[in-house]
C-alpha cells in the first residue's frame, strides 16, 4: 500500500444529522473514520472498532496468540478455526486460482525467508529459498468445514494475512456501523458508502503528488506499490520479490476484493495485470515509474481525471 489518498464530502451534512471524525489506531495502522446519519455516529464508531479489534485477536499472526498463529505453529497438525475464519481462508483461497496464481494467502515460510517483517533487506540462500517454496501455497492448507479445523500439509507453511485481512476488516466495520453514509480510510485503503467522496491516487515515486482523482461511492480503493517500502510484495509464483516497476489502483465494490486484487495485479505487472483486468471486468490503474498511467476500461468508466 503507498500514500494516503484524500477526501472530501462532496455533499453537504443535512439538517437533523450527525457527523464524526475519528482517527485511531488499529491493526497496526491508523484508521480514518468518517460516520453520518440520524443516529449517534459515535456509537457506530464504536462499533466499528470493536470488529477491527476482534478480528485483530482470532486472524493477527503478529500475535502469537492468535488461532491463525496457532495454526502457523501446528507443525501440520489440525487447529480448531471458527466457521467465520474457515470461510474467509476458503474464499482467499479461491482468489489463487482466480488470479493465476498472482495472490496466494500461504506466503508465510518465503515472507520468513526473504525478512519481509524485518524490512526484507535479507537474501535467503539457494538452500532456504528453495525451502520456502516448498512450504508455500495454499494447495498446502486443507480446510475441513465438516469438523471445523484447518492444517497444513507441510509444517513449515503459515498463513500471511497481510494482503487481505485489512480490506476484509474495511467491509465488516461498514456493517457494524449502520451509518448510513460513512468513509474508512484503513492506512491509505478506502472504503466510502452513501455520500460519494473524491479520493486522489498518488504517483508511485512521489506520494506527495496526486497522479488521478475520482470520485469514490459505494466501494473501496486500494493501492499496491513498492515506494514506501521498497520490494516487499512477493511473486507466489517466483518465491522472488516483484519488480519495483510502479503501483497498481483497484477499485471494487467490496474491501476484500480490492485489497486481494491490488496486490494480484500489481504482481502480474502493468501488461498482464491489464489484460486480467479487461478479461474479468475489474477496475484497475497502473501508474508506472516513467509517468505513464494504464487504465482498464472499468477503471475509465468511472471518470478519473489526471493530474499533471
């Protein structure tokens, strides 16, 4: 994720509502929270951090307490997984395939190898590499509904929340709000309903400088780059960091999705990532380093404008 898009409220807050802004942190990150309705926007706040702070305890393997980091330190034995976590592995697992293999949430033995959590500045030897890859996929995570576990198939596998945990906490904390009208900004992802807002993408090598703007309504925004952190997204495919070749938009009506997608498409780089984009419908910007800007035809139907 790069940059912090904007927004604004493009209309105005009616008689006989109520409006709150809020910026916490959670999940590791600041959360932005922009609540309007009849009701008390503070008890939807509230809400709102509630889920964020529940789903932080059950998913967070940066908790080791956590039941995804008891099924990480299994060693392929059976975890008991509520049936809320068991579907959500079940759909991100489906996205592999969807994605041609571009997404995978099984990446935690290859994140260890490469130092991603460190800062990624490590290389794995041959040796380690190989390793990783061995214990990495999710064809290696067996997901029994009827019993109501999850396991691995190799014991060194592990899950790696961190390309899609945050968009699917974005599209619960909408529900638990009820707000009628709101805007989350998760660290730089958006998810806007009721009232559109107008949100700016930033340049890849400069997250000062808005690069498009578009108005943003019922749907979330998120942003895939290696500016701000260098070539911490890993090609599942490869085992190997992507190269730092730009940063990739998505917009989709659920925070889950363009939280998956953008991380897809910004492996399969700016030519496949774009076709992908066509064939399936899906709005996408890739903004590359040399200043050129690619845009699905989903991405164009929603009016961007660019900003030189």
């Amino acid at each position: 994720m790069f940059g912090h898009p904007a927004f604004f409220p493009l209309v105005p807050v009616l008689a006989m509502t109520l409006a709150l802004d809020r910026t916490v942190l959670a999940m590791g990150t600041q959360l932005r929270i922009h609540l309007e309705g009849p009701g008390d926007p503070g008890v939807g706040s509230e809400a709102a951090l509630r889920e964020a702070s529940r789903i932080e305890v059950a998913c967070s393997t940066w908790d080791p307490a956590s039941s995804w980091s008891r099924l990480n330190a299994a060693g392929g034995r059976p975890v008991a997984l509520d049936g809320e976590w068991l579907d959500l592995l079940a759909e991100v697992q489906a996205w592999q395939v969807c994605t041609e293999g571009a997404f995978d949430p099984a990446l935690g033995a290859l994140m260890k190898a490469w130092g991603i959590r460190e800062g990624g500045h490590r290389r794995p030897t041959t040796l380690e590499l190989e390793r990783a890859r061995q214990a990495s996929g999710s064809a290696l995570l067996v997901l029994d509904r009827k019993g109501g576990t999850a396991r691995f198939l190799d014991p060194g596998a592990a899950l790696e929340e961190g390309g899609f945990l945050k968009g699917y906490a974005l599209d619960r904390m909408r529900a638990a709000t009820a707000a009628p009208s709101g805007l989350l900004d998760f660290g730089g992802q958006l998810l806007a309903w009721g009232h559109p807002v107008e949100a700016a993408i930033a340049d890849p090598l400069d997250r000062q400088r808005p690069r498009l703007t578009l108005l943003l309504k019922d749907a979330s925004l998120s942003c895939s780059g290696t500016s701000e952190r260098g070539r911490h997204i890993l090609d599942p495919r490869t085992g190997e960091p992507s190269p730092a070749w730009g940063s990739v938009a998505v917009v989709a009506t659920e925070g889950l999705t363009a939280d998956i997608l953008s991380t897809a498409l910004y492996v399969l780089g700016p030519e496949r990532g774009l076709a992908w984009a066509e064939r399936h419908g899906t709005a996408a910007a890739f903004l590359l380093n040399d200043g050129t800007i690619r845009t699905s035809a989903a991405f164009r139907a929603l009016h961007p404008k660019e900003l030189r």
